[in-house]
C-alpha cells in the first residue's frame, strides 16, 4: 500500500470513534498513573495513545528545560499501558457468575454459570453463616489488608474483617525506618507523620552520584521518576548498579555494574562504612547535628573491629562473601564518600529475604553517615517514597457514614499462608496460645485470634505470595471463598466456590481504583503535581457489573443499617441506571471543585472549566518550583524529622534496647544495629533461611533465586495478555552460562526447577546477565496445572512459571516480617529445546503457556473435552512435543 493508501485505510478503521482519557495504576508499577488517550469504536477499544495533555505539539524530549524541571512533562505509558486492549478483550476473560461444582483447589472440581440473583443470595447467606459460626474475625478480605487498614467495604457497618500491619512491598524496609530514623510507614500513608521522606522527580538534576542498590526503575518504576533518572543521567548524572542481575536499568543507565552475591549486600555495605571511617569520609558537619553519639560510636567501633567479634570491616573482608573485589568495593566507597549529594536507594526486594532488614537499615546509616539523607539530590533509602502532595483533587461525596468498627489488626500481612496452616492446630489445642501468636506475627498479646473461613479475593493472592503449595492447601481449607476476577483461568480462581465477574476499572464503568482511591487518580511517587480523572469508558461487557453494585446489593442482604451505611445515595438505583448515577456524583464533586475560586487561580485557569471541557481534558497540573527532597517540610520549620528517643538518627536503636523484641509484633530476636551474622543454626532459624549461601540446603539446591518484577506484567496482571506474554517475552528461567554448562542446558531448553517446597517447568534462558550461583524467574507467572497431585505437587505441577512455588513463607529473626521472595533452587533439563516438536522457539513465542492457560480455562469451564485437553498439553511436553499441536491433533 501506498502513503495514501495507508493513511486511508487507518482513517476508514478510525471513523465514528469515540476518545476518552484514562490512566492505569494498579499496584503494578507503583501506581506510575501514565496518562492513556483511549480509541473507542464499536464497544472496543481499538487504539491507545500516549499522554498528549501537555505541551502536545513538542515531543517529551523536545519540551524544553523550563518544562522538564518543573513537571510539565507528558506521562507516557509502557507496554502494558498500550496493551490493556488485549487484556480487557481477552479470549479468557470471566464474563458471568460461576458457581464451583466439587471442592477447591485446581484439578478438583469445575465451575458452572450461575445468575447475579443466585450468586449474591449465595454469598450473603455464606457471610452470616460464617459470622455466626466464627465470630467477626471468621472473614478475610484480601485487598491490601496492609498498615492496619483494611479494603473491605461494608467492615464499618456490618462489624466483621479484620486488619494487619506490614505489607508485601515494604515491609524489609519498615523496621529499619522506624527503629533508627523514626518515620512510620503506617503514620506517613495516614499523613500523621510530621515530615514526609519522599522526593520528587526533578531533584535527580541535583544528584552528583545515583547508586541502583538492587534497584531495576526502568522496568519497576517506568513513570516519569525514572524517565528524569534517564535525562540527568543524559546530562552527566554517573549512575552505579549494584545487582546479581545485568538488568534493563544497568544496561540504559549506569556507568558501572557491580554483580553481587544475593543477599550478601550487608557485608559490602560494612566494609563501605568501614572505608568512610578509615579515610575520614564521614560528614561530620551533619552527623554532629542529626546522629545520636552514643549509637554512632557503637557502630563505628562494630565496623572497625572494635567491638566483641573483633573483626574489621574490611573490603578484603566482605570480598569473598560477596563475590565484588575488594579493590572495587573500595573505589565504590571513595567515590560514594566524596561525590556530593549522592542518591543512594536500595530497593524493596533486596530486603526481602534472610537479613533483609539489616541491609536495609544499612543503606540508610550510610547515607546518614555521608550526609546525604536529607538534603537535595539525597533520599533516604528506605520504603518511604511520598511527598506532600501538590495539587488539590475533587473528591466524589457518596454520603457515607464512617461507621463505629475499626478493622482491629490481628496479624503481620506476610502471615496470612501460617495462619491458614496453623489455625486448625491452635483451634483444636495443638499448639499454644504463645506458639500461635509468635506464627502469625500478632501484634500483642491481648488482641483476638483469627478463625478465617472465608476470604474473600480481590486480587490474585493465591498465586503471589510465596509457598504456593502450602497456600493453596490452607486456602482450599476453608469452608467458603468467593471474588471477583478478570479471567476464568486465574489462579486464584481455583480457590473460590464463587468467581465473580470484575470489570477493568479504568476502562469499563465507574468504579473506584480501589475501595476509596477515587477516579481522580494522583500522579505516582516522585510526580504528585498533577492528577487524572479517568473518564467514563466502555460499557460492561458480558454479565459484566460494577463492583460498587455489587457491595451494596451484597450489603442490601445483610441489613439496612449495612447498606444505609455503605451506600446511602446509591441503594434503590436500578442496575441499568447504575454508571449514569455514579457518573453523576463524579460530575457534582468536579462542579463543587470547579466553584472553587481560590483552587481555579492556583491551578491557573482563566475560567470556570465545564464538565464537558474537563472529560476532554482530564489531566490537571500544577508547576514544581523547588523540587521536595525528603524531610524537607520539618527541616524547613526547624524541628526534627527523626522521631526516634533521642529525636536523632540512632545507628543503636534504643527502642530495641528497651524491649523485648520478641513480644513485639515482629516476634523476633533482632540487635539494636544491622549487624552480620551469616550463620545457618538448626533449630533456631529453622527451614526458613531458605535462601542463604549459608544453609546447608545448599547442596542440594545450589541456586540462589531472585524472583523480580517483570516489564510485562503488573504483577500477575497481563500474564494472560498475548500481547505481553507471546509476541515479545519468553517467561524463562535465567541461568549462567557457567551453571548452565555444568547441568547440559542450552537456551531455550525445557527445564524443571525446584526446591523443597515445590517445581515448576520452564524454558531457560542462558544468559551471563546473571551472575553464577544464582538464577531469576520473573515474580507474576501463573500457577497453571492439569491437576494431576503428587507427593510433590499438592495439586499438580506448574506448567506455567509461579515461582512463589519454590520460595518458603516461613519467618526469620532476621526477616522481621517481610514478604519472602527469593530462596534456594536446582534446575534440570527436562527436553532439549531444538527437539522436534517441542521447540525453544515455539515456547519463546509462549505457544505452551498459553495454551495451558486455555485448557485450563477449558477445564474449569467443563467445556466439551476440556479435562482431555489439558492432559493432553501436559503430556505433550514433558514427552518433549509441541502441546498447542498436540491438543489441536487430539
Ligand atoms: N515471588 C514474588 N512474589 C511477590 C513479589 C515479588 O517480587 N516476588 N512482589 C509482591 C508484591 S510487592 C506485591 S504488591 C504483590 C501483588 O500481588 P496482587 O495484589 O495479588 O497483584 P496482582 O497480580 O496485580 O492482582 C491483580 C489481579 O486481581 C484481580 N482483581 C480482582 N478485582 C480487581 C480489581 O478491582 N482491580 C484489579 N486491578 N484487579 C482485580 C484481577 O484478576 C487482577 O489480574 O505480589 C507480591 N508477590
Ligand atoms: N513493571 C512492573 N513494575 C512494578 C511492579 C510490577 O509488577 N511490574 N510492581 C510494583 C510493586 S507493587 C513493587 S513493591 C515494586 C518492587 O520493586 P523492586 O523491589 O525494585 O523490584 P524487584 O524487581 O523485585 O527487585 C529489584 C532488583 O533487585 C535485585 N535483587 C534481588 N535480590 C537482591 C539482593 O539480594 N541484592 C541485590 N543487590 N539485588 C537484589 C533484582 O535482581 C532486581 O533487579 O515494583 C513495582 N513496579
Ligand atoms: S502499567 Fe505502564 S502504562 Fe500503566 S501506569 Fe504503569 S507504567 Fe504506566
Ligand atoms: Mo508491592
């Protein structure tokens, strides 16, 4: 076709459509709110476009300086943001109320259609049964059960659910954070913290130094934060990866990629200390000021070899445990120590393992000890990313009554696996009171105990915590599950006696993001200068309900006080007036806002916008003058940021030192300083340190695992995305090409890897951008099985790639709480990848997982043949054919 042709034909497919805005946070990328200008024709959407509310006729690298320091930059999405279509119009999609035949737990039962009628009369009578059975705490509802709140929505009015402190992503930063600077993380999502640790984005141009400490922000991080690492970065910003993995942000950004040995990053970090101490890189101006004495002296006389283990610090010291030359760990320190201000984060996952949380206090000290905590072109290092926020949003009133219960918190968030595995014991006089409280990580001795018998899931927590077996098992256990879904084959579904339906929020309906994050969505950590309203999108497809629907017929069964309480100004609004209403009081809050005199000028509007004017333009900013940098608000009133016991940073916690830390919700032995202890004790440490070098495990499962989040996927969100899984990613097992020699593994062979707690099949990807001894599968992959149980696989072998199936749940002093996501692994070949049939390239193109995915659905939908299909698939591959044909010959 020629130029006209072309431009033709794309006019003729555009005619008659419809646009509208959008964004699409959901906890995958940390809620990076990309701005999506969405194509509507016919009920679909056929085309996404990037972000074109700001200067729209330039090019996001082509807007001037003046525009990219203070924030008027275009928020472009990542794949994924482009992709949705292929996701929301899935073959897979969960279009209906089903209703489970047989029990839980893949391979055990199928689903069947059900009507809304049936369903929510169903689940309303299960919730009081359950109520009545077990009390309020016989409920657990999965959304984000995190610093001790709680998503679900009718617990205020009808007095059940309950809460839990920690929190999947931050929680191997949190004890570090609070016990040595002071800065709670519950306190600061709350806004009761009195200064806020974040920065923002464009305080990457003060930078001298930017160390990615276990840090990928170009795959998990895409939104504008890491597109201002990329331009100072461009204008001479030197940047340093320290990372097992050779990873998409080393290879775009940094100057120096330093492999290290996976949780091992504490003993580099003493010996850093240590050259700060030995050359006098300390900033002491700082340290005088903000440090308290006495801790700051313990520390040093720990890293000099002053203290009872007597040992030095040294780089020579840290080198063999780490695998990074001393020479390197050295120059790394002299350059840290003297380039100023240096961004130094180390991230979430690093501290998510055995020590974790010791690591993780260290990168703070060190940035304290160089001065470079709080002040410009510095950060904290912690989990702690918000700032204050810069621009004022409406906010939809839908009259609801706060209610009297509170959620009380009853547990630690990464516990919920040990609570289902233990509650029966404890219930039944097995095991004690104590013995159950230290397991779940209650948070003191007199709140009450759960009972969980029914959870409800809004979200795929089957498949994305670690122990996948062991998780299932207790989550099958229960006498009645139900939630909403995307897609048939999740999962998640597996656990459910009813699935639900769920629409896509952001493109389909009107529904809230997440129980009370409204429509009008704030830009992500590091950019709160603007917000987006995601617009009225596509209608429902299929059965399709809105979830607020839903809540409040659910809540109509279970009492009027209930649903008086929950949804006063919705409840007699007929289902097929539903969007309208809530579009309604979307429209009232933005008329209320607009009214607004004080917020137009501040926004810089020369007039009153209309509805209209705003849906076509949903996209507010305002202007950053000077970038915040974290703790900037406090330091700015003069009073300190650092709410410890002596109001410094303490290198010593004295709260530890005046407590008993194993009575404390973390239930675990921790020292009052990250020190190392990389000793392995039976008995005391137990199975858990699944993933030290030092575990006698190790022979057996040489591996160590890192298990990070992928570039085409929001955590297990667009797994089933063909767009995201066949056209341009292998899911794979990353190996070196070192242990990939010594097992007789090529690329692209089919390979089991396991460990003690499970396996899964995967192809590997040979690759020496992954340093020996150790290997990754991405975090997100679907446990998908044909249901076949052995001694091994309680529920049948993963096809897919989850490998929160080979990682223990359990907990460690040393791990005072945190999700657990890597551990020790051995991989084998299974089937050669160029073997006929069975190819590396045709399991690149993903053909095998996605035709898993299918029969699985096929299965669980008691589709015609189904049960054969899937066993068929199975077959195929372990005898090394390709499965796809082997199900369409069958
Ligand atoms: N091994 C390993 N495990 C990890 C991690 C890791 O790095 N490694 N990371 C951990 C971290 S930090 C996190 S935050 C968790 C995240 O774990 P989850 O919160 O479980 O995350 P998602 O997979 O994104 O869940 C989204 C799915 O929920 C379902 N869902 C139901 N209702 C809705 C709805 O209203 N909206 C949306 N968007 N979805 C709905 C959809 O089917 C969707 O696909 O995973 C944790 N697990
Ligand atoms: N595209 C995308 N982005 C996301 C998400 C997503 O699902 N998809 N999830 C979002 C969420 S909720 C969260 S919590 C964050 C998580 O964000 P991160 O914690 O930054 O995520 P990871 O990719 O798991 O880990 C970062 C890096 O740490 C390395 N690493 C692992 N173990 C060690 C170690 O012991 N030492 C060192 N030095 N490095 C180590 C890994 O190789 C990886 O490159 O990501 C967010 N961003
Ligand atoms: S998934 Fe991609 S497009 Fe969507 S908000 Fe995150 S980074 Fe942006
Ligand atoms: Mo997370």
């Amino acid at each position: 076709m020629d130029k006209q042709g072309i431009i033709e034909s794309s006019r003729k497919r555009r005619e008659g459509e419809r646009i509208f805005y959008t964004s699409c946070p959901a906890n995958g990328c940390w809620d990076s709110a990309c701005v999506l200008k969405c194509h509507e024709k016919d009920g679909k959407i056929i085309a996404i476009e990037p972000d074109d509310s700001v200067n729209p006729n330039d090019s996001r690298e082509d807007c001037g300086w003046e525009n990219t320091w203070k924030g008027n930059v275009q928020m472009r999405p990542c794949a994924m943001g482009h992709s949705w279509k292929k996701e929301l119009h899935a073959e897979t999609r969960l279009l209906h109320p089903m209703k489970r035949v047989g029990e839980k737990g893949p391979g055990r039962g199928y689903f069947v259609q059900i009507t809304w009628e049936e369903a929510l009369d169903t689940i309303a009578e299960k919730m009081i049964e359950i109520k009545e059975k077990y009390g309020p705490y016989g409920i657990f509802h999965s959304q984000y059960p995190s610093f001790e709140k709680n998503g679900f929505p009718l617990a205020p009015w009808w007095e059940a659910g309950f809460g839990a402190w920690g929190e999947h992503s931050t929680s191997g930063h949190a004890a570090g954070e609070m016990l040595h600077l002071g800065v709670d993380l519950t306190k600061v999502t709350r806004g009761l913290q009195n200064s806020m640790p974040g920065f923002e984005a464009p305080d990457f141009f003060n930078s001298k130094l930017f160390v990615m400490w276990g840090m990928d922000p170009v795959v998990a991080w895409f939104g504008p934060t890491s597109y201002y690492m990329q331009l100072a970065h461009e204008y001479g910003l030197k940047t340093i990866v320290i990372d097992p993995r050779y990873t998409q942000s080393a290879e775009i950004l940094a100057d120096q990629w330093i492999p290290i040995r996976p949780g091992t990053d504490l003993a580099m970090m003493l010996a850093v200390a240590q050259v700060l101490f030995e050359e006098d890189l300390v900033d002491h101006a700082f340290v005088d000021e903000w440090v308290d004495k006495e801790g700051f002296e313990e520390w040093r006389a720990y890293v000099m070899g002053e203290g009872e283990d007597g040992i030095k610090k040294t780089p020579e010291w840290a080198a063999p445990i780490t695998a990074v030359p001393a020479e390197t760990i050295r120059e790394f320190a002299r350059l840290y120590g003297t380039e100023k201000p240096v961004h130094l984060q180390y991230f979430y996952s690093c501290a998510k393992r055995h020590m974790g949380d010791y690591s993780a206090s260290a990168s703070m000290l060190l940035q304290a000890m160089t001065g470079n905590i709080a002040c410009h072109g510095g950060c904290e290092s912690g989990a702690c990313l918000p700032t204050p926020g810069r621009v004022p949003a409406p906010r939809a009133d839908w009259h609801r009554d706060p209610g009297d219960y509170q959620v009380p918190v009853l547990f630690n968030n990464n516990c919920l696996t040990e609570i289902l595995a233990r509650q029966d014991d404890y219930w039944s006089g097995k095991i004690t009171e104590s013995e159950f409280r230290h397991l779940i990580g209650s948070p003191n001795n007199d709140c009450p105990l759960p009972n969980i018998q029914m959870i409800i899931f809004e979200n795929n927590y089957g498949n994305n915590h670690s122990n996948v077996n062991k998780r299932f098992a207790g989550m099958a256990n229960t006498e009645f599950n139900w939630g909403f879904q995307w897609h048939m084959n999740q999962p998640t579904a597996e656990l459910c006696d009813i699935i639900l339906p769920a629409p896509v929020w952001q493109f389909e309906g009107m529904d809230e993001y997440m129980y009370g994050h409204q429509r009008f969505v704030s830009g992500p950590n590091g950019m709160r200068n603007y917000f987006t309203f995601c617009a009225r999108g596509l209608d429902f497809p299929g059965e399709v309900r809105s979830k607020e629907w839903v809540w409040t017929e659910i809540a109509k069964r279970l009492g009027d006080e209930v649903v008086e309480g929950y949804n006063p100004r919705m409840k007699d609004v007929a289902v097929e007036d539903w969007v309208d209403a809530q579009e309604a009081i979307y429209k009232e809050a933005f008329e209320k806002w607009a009214d607004n005199a004080t917020i137009m000028a501040y926004l810089g509007f020369d007039h009153r916008p209309t509805w209209e004017e705003f849906n076509a333009h949903p996209v507010i900013r305002t202007e950053i003058d000077e970038p915040y940098y974290p703790f900037k608000s406090a330091l700015d009133r003069g009073e300190s940021p650092f709410n410890t016991p002596t109001k410094k940073i303490e290198f010593s916690s004295n709260f530890v030192k005046t407590h008993d830390m194993t009575e404390s919700r973390w239930r675990g032995r921790i020292d009052p300083m990250p020190v190392w202890s990389p000793s392995y004790v039976e008995g005391d440490i137990g199975s858990a340190s699944n993933d030290g070098f030092y575990n006698p495990k190790v022979k057996d499962y040489p591996l160590s695992l890192v298990t990070p989040v992928s570039v085409y996927r929001q955590h297990s969100s667009n797994d089933n995305n063909p767009y995201m899984r066949e056209d341009v990613y292998r899911h794979a097992v990353w190996i070196s090409g070192v242990d990939a020699k010594a097992r007789g593994i090529k690329d692209g062979d089919l390979c089991r890897v396991y460990s003690d707690r499970g396996e899964t099949m995967l192809t590997a990807y040979v690759t020496n951008r992954c340093m020996p001894g150790t290997a990754a599968v991405h975090h997100g992959g679907w446990y998908q099985t044909g249901g076949e149980a052995s001694e091994m696989n309680v529920f049948g072998q993963d096809m897919r790639g989850t490998p929160n199936i080979l990682l223990d749940d359990g907990h460690l002093p040393h791990i005072l709480g945190a999700l657990i996501i890597a551990g020790l692994v051995q991989v084998e070949k299974v089937a050669d990848g160029d073997a006929e049939g069975f190819g590396g390239e045709a399991e690149r193109g993903g053909a095998r997982g996605a035709m898993v995915a299918v029969a699985c659905r096929d299965r669980l939908a008691k589709k015609d043949g189904a049960r054969d299909a899937a066993a068929v698939a199975m077959e195929a591959a372990e005898n090394g054919s390709d499965p796809a044909c082997a199900v369409e010959n069958a």
